[in-house]
C-alpha cells in the first residue's frame, strides 16, 4: 500500500508540472486573444507584454488557489486514501480542460475551473463513501461538502463577472465618446492621461492588492517594517506618483518616438 501512495505521489507530482505548463498556457491565451485579433501592436510587442504579464502575475500570486482549496469540503470527513483521489482527479481534469481550452485558442479561468473539479470531486467521492454506509446523500452530504463557502466562492465568481463586465463597458463608452472616430485630436491631450489611468489601476492590484502573500510580502525596507506593510501606509502616494510618473512617460514616447 505504501507503494501505491508514492506511485500516487510521483503521479501527482508529473501532473502538477503539466498544470503548471497548461495553467501558464491559458494565462498567455487570455493576454493573447484580444490583442493579437484587435492588432493593437506588433506580434514580438504582444508577446513580450504577455510574458511580463504573466511573470508579475506569477510573482505577485496572493494564493487564491488556497483559499479555494480550503474552503470546497471539509478533509476531516475524509481518509487519506480519499483525498488523494479527489487531488487526483482534480488534476487529471484540469489539465485535459485547460490543454482543451488551450488548443481552441479559448480563453477560461483557471480559479474557476479549480474550484467547480474539487467540487465536482469531493461530491463524488461523498456520495460513493455515504453510499457504501448506506446512508442518505440529501440527508448527510452536506457534513462532507462546505456548502457555506462553497456557494460564497461560487457566488463571487459570478459577481466578478458581472461586475467586470459592466465597469468594462463603463469605461469602453466613455473611452470611445473621447476617442471613437475623431482620436488623433483627442489623443494628443487625454491619451497620455488615459494611458496613466489604466497603468496606475493596474499598479493598484498588482503591488498593494497583490502583495498580500507574495513571496515580497515580507522583505524588510529601511524603517524596519514589511514591504506589504510600507505599501499599505503609502499606497496613496504610490498611486499619485504612479499616476504622474505614467502620463509623463507616456507623453514623452508619443513626442520623441510618436507612439500611440
């Protein structure tokens, strides 16, 4: 038996290496998707930028992936043998679904799909444990699955999406009542302000709401305190100069080498 756990183990282990890779995969394809079709630079710029992107994602990681793995079931109702078949399944799944996903040029969300496979397997497995004791799913499953924060993390999800997309459309209509069919003139005075805007929104998610968990987190700075904590305290004054520090930048590049 002992074996087969660390067959298991070494399965495991070369599974997580092509999630990884598939995982990276669809990170690059959302990047990708939108820019590439809209033509909005050259191909060796959109690449670059995807890498960056998905290196300062990787780097700021504030574990989202354990708050959804903790929160799914409950693994004191499980043996080990079980958890190992539901982290198993789980990642033979997400790695056929991505890989899918990926090879269509799709984009989808990787939290999304991790959370919906534990869920999918630790109702399985559920059902087939309550079952074999002869029990009654409806009456028993939910001490095996975290229905609460189950639904609280589906829920967000869902919120997400409605809410990005209605910001997103927000700020596409006023962007092109500024922009739309008249832009050079525009862009000569807001685009450099409109560029800085969305650079320092990004900044704003990336260092102070990233930063939480990040392998930075904890770096000491001068004063003594965290880099996490430094950031907090200034993040005002990290987003105003961000904010000028762009829009000076961007300015500059449209007057020395005329890029829009």
């Amino acid at each position: 038996m002992e074996n087969f756990y660390i067959i298991l183990v070494v399965v495991l282990f070369a599974l997580a290496i092509s999630d990884l890779i598939v995982g990276v995969s669809n990170d690059a394809v959302n990047f990708l998707n939108s820019a590439i079709g809209s033509k909005a630079a050259p191909k060796w710029v959109i690449f670059l930028m995807a890498s960056l992107g998905v290196l300062i994602g990787a780097t700021f990681s504030n574990g989202m992936m354990e708050v959804a793995r903790k929160g799914i079931f409950h693994p004191d109702m499980f043996f080990f043998s079980e958890i190992m078949i539901i982290f198993l399944a789980v990642m033979i799944t997400d790695v056929i679904l991505l890989d899918m996903f990926n090879t269509f040029g799709m984009p989808t969300s990787t939290t999304v799909s991790i959370v919906f496979e534990l869920l999918g397997a630790a109702v399985a497995v559920s059902v087939v444990k309550i079952k074999s004791a002869g029990g009654s799913v409806v009456m028993e499953l939910a001490n095996y699955i975290n229905s609460e924060k189950a639904l609280a993390i589906i829920t967000g999800i869902l919120l997400s999406v409605f809410i990005a997309f209605s910001f997103g459309a927000f700020v596409q209509y006023i962007a092109r009542l500024i922009f739309s069919f008249n832009y050079k003139r525009p862009m000569k005075y807001f685009g450099s302000a409109f560029g800085g805007l969305a650079i320092t929104a990004i900044t704003y998610f990336i260092l102070i709401k990233g930063m939480k968990g990040s392998a930075f987190a904890d770096i000491k700075v001068g004063s003594g305190e965290t880099l996490q904590g430094w950031f907090s305290q200034n993040s005002e004054l990290v987003l105003l100069y961000g904010f000028f520090f762009w829009v000076i930048l961007i300015q500059l590049l449209k007057w020395l080498f005329n890029i829009t």
